[in-house]
C-alpha cells in the first residue's frame, strides 16, 4: 500500500508539472496589455449556422446578427436547417437568412453541416467571394459589436479567431453555471493569456472564424470528429498557424440544464477528446521542440494529461482497494490518499473559479449571492468529469442534439438579477 501512496503522489506531481505555465497564465491578463490594431478595413463576412430543430432559439440570434454594429452590406447570413422536422427554416426565412435545407441520416453532425453549405457557396460564388466564415450554434446570442470587434482582430493577420463565450443562462443551476465558469476561464485565463503571449489559441465550439485562405485548403470542411473544434484547432495549430482571440467580440450561449444532458454532451466530448489523441496525440508530440513547439505542448496539455492520468490514477487506487479488502490487507493509506487527493482537486478548482468569478464579475448576469455559492459548487462539477471519462471509454458514443429553450435576447440576458 505504501507503494500505491507513492504512485498517487508521482501523478500529482506530474499533473502540477504539467499544468504549472497554466498558473502563469492566470497572471498574464493582469501584466500585459493588448496591442492596437491598425490598418482595419472592411472585409465581406459570411455566417455559418448548423441548426437542427432550433426553433426556439434561432430568432434570436439571426436578430442579434441583423443589429450589429457593422456593415450589414458585408454580411449575408446562411443557415443549414439540417435533418430539420420542425419550421427552424421558415422562422431562419423570416429573419432575412438564406436558407438550405439538408437531408441526410448518414453524414450526421455540424462538420457535415459545415461542409454542406461551405460547398454551396463555394459553388455559387466562387472560393474569393467571402474574406473569412463565422461559425455559431443557433442557440447563440451576439454583442452588437461582436463583427466589429472580430474584425479589428482580423486585420492584424489571424487566418483564425476565437472570441469571449459567455453564457445565456448563468444562474439557472449549479450546472449551468459550472459551465459557464470553465468557458469564462478558457476565454480570460487561457485563450486571452495565449493571445498576449504571442502563442496559438483554440477554437471552443461556436463563436470563431476562419479566413478564406484556411477555406480554400480545407476545400470545404474537413473535421467530422465528435469534438469538430478541438480537431480544427490542434490541425490548425500542426499546420504552423496561430489561432487569435478577441476579447472584446463576446457570444453568449445556452448551457444543459439538466445532470443527464449535461452527461451526454460531457461524455461526447471526452469522447471525441480520445478521438483527437488517436489522430493527432502522435504528431502533436513530435510537434514538441520545432518552430510552433509551445503550441504544440500547450495543445497536448489539453487532450493528453487530464485524461490519462485521472483514468490511470483511478485504475489504480480502485484496484488496491479491491485487491486489499479481499486479501484483508489495511486499505486506509489508500482511502486516505485518494480523499486527499479529491479535497487537493476541490480546492484547486475553487480557486480557478474563485479568480475567475472575482475577474469576470461584470460579465456574470446573476445575482451576487449566485455568484458567490457557484463558485462552490464548480469543483464538484468539476469532479463529475471523472465518472464520465470512465464511461466515455466503454461506451458507443454518437452526436446527438441538446434541446435548447432559452429563448432570450440580449437584453433578457443582462437583466437576469
């Protein structure tokens, strides 16, 4: 058992190694200042939206695109209502949209979505017609200034960006807000922290861009693993680009509600994590020590560590315990161990919550007494990762859409105290 003790802390000690430049992130937001943009001109926008039976939800975003700030003459709005039964595309219609209607119960999902419309226009208006492709989620609501702000970041020579993800329904629960809190985290402690240090960001889902230049390579849309956005970034980033990020373009988003959607969408993910470490882990760590080296590690702490060590670990302790009660060998070390190292996790992630509510707070529409008990409530969300992963390994994982009701404008949004 002394042996399995000092496993449990070898792994903590590689996880904290691994991990560390993330704690200096933390500090980059608050040491370093963004760098002006000059030369901002205007390019033509094209808006990708995959939407799957959003008929509650697609107004509202179509109706934030229609007032922002920008150019309106520069941006044509396209909507997939892919394998749609409801009237996504008649409420897309009436928005002012162009509308495809697709049907197909083979190639499921936003990249074949994706791919779909990237081909039409391709098709229609040629491959120089569009100076960059946004992607959101139906569900999304905008800033007025979101194109605005995305293209000053454009101008300054990202063939891709990434923007601050926010969230639609913040103080709804536990779950929601837990997260609401790692988006917020990833936006200000991650990506905006890469974007200061001069090294690539990742892309989260919605909310981002990609120039014609990536389009025309990519001959449509090429990434169809279940998690499409980690794919594009960790290519992206093997292929020598960087990926910018915006801080001042902000998306806010619609969040599960319920623990079994939250399980389904989670498992998919750690689910198409595995898939990336299949495709790219490789490539990713022979990336390590060339010309884009940190992007490359930074990456590879994002799909490799976690994952592995929290199974390997798990694997372990759950073994020992098994193997001692039945040979009636004292398992309190083991016991003990394994609760220090959940409490270690709980407090490491109230802190990064904490921060992040504390620096966030402006941007967080809840109550203050929502604010304060969530932060609690994070770690926990947190730790639910764990059971997941273990499911995500042996289980058949598919896409499949979440539900999405919240049907809110902006100004909805920021009145939710």
């Amino acid at each position: 058992m002394e042996l399995i003790t000092a496993i449990n802390f070898l792994i903590w000690i590689i996880f904290f190694v691994c991990y560390l430049y993330q704690f200096y992130y933390i500090a980059v937001p608050f040491i370093k200042k963004d760098k002006p943009v000059h030369n901002v001109r205007e390019n033509r926008f094209a808006v990708l939206i995959s939407a799957r039976n959003e008929s509650n939800v697609i107004g509202q975003l179509l109706d934030s695109i229609n007032t922002q700030t920008y150019n309106s003459d520069l941006v044509d709005v396209y909507v997939v209502a892919d394998n749609c039964t409801d009237n996504t595309a008649e409420i897309a219609r009436a928005h002012g949209a162009n509308v495809y209607e697709r049907e197909d119960k083979v190639y499921v999902g936003k990249g074949y979505a994706l791919n779909y419309i990237l081909n039409e226009i391709r098709a229609k208006f040629g491959s120089d017609h569009y100076d960059g492709y946004f992607v959101f989620d139906a569900d999304n609501v905008l800033d007025p200034h979101y194109i605005e702000e995305m293209n000053k970041t454009f101008c300054s020579g990202y063939d891709a960006l990434t923007s601050y993800r926010n969230s639609k329904n913040y103080g709804t629960n536990w779950i929601t807000a837990g997260y609401a809190l790692w988006f917020l985290r990833e936006s200000k402690f991650l990506n905006y922290s890469r974007m200061l240090s001069n090294t690539s960001c990742a892309i989260s889902g919605t909310g981002f861009m990609f120039s014609k230049k990536i389009a025309k390579e990519m001959q449509g849309w090429k990434y169809y693993l279940l998690t499409e956005d980690i794919e594009f970034s960790v290519d992206r980033v093997l292929n020598n680009y960087k990926i910018g990020y915006c801080n001042k373009a902000m998306l806010f988003d619609e969040q599960p509600v319920t623990f079994s959607q939250s399980v389904r969408q989670r498992m998919r993910w750690t689910k198409g994590y595995l898939q990336v470490i299949c495709n790219y882990g490789s490539r990713l760590l022979k990336g390590i020590g060339k010309e884009n080296s940190f992007s490359c590690y930074d990456m590879s702490m994002s799909i490799l560590p976690a994952l592995i060590l929290t199974v390997y670990s798990a694997i372990i302790n759950v073994t020992a315990i098994v193997t001692g009660l039945c040979i009636g060998v004292s398992v309190e070390p083991v016991i003990e161990a394994v609760m220090g190292g959940f409490l270690s996790m709980y407090c490491l992630m109230y802190l990064i919550g904490a921060i992040t509510t504390i620096s966030e707070r402006k941007n967080i529409y809840t109550t203050p007494f929502k604010k304060f008990m969530y932060t609690f409530t994070f770690p926990i969300f947190m730790m639910t990762y764990i059971p997941i992963t273990f499911m995500a390994l042996f289980k058949k994982v598919e896409w499949k859409p979440i539900v999405h009701s919240e049907s809110v404008t902006l100004a909805d949004i920021k009145n939710a105290n």
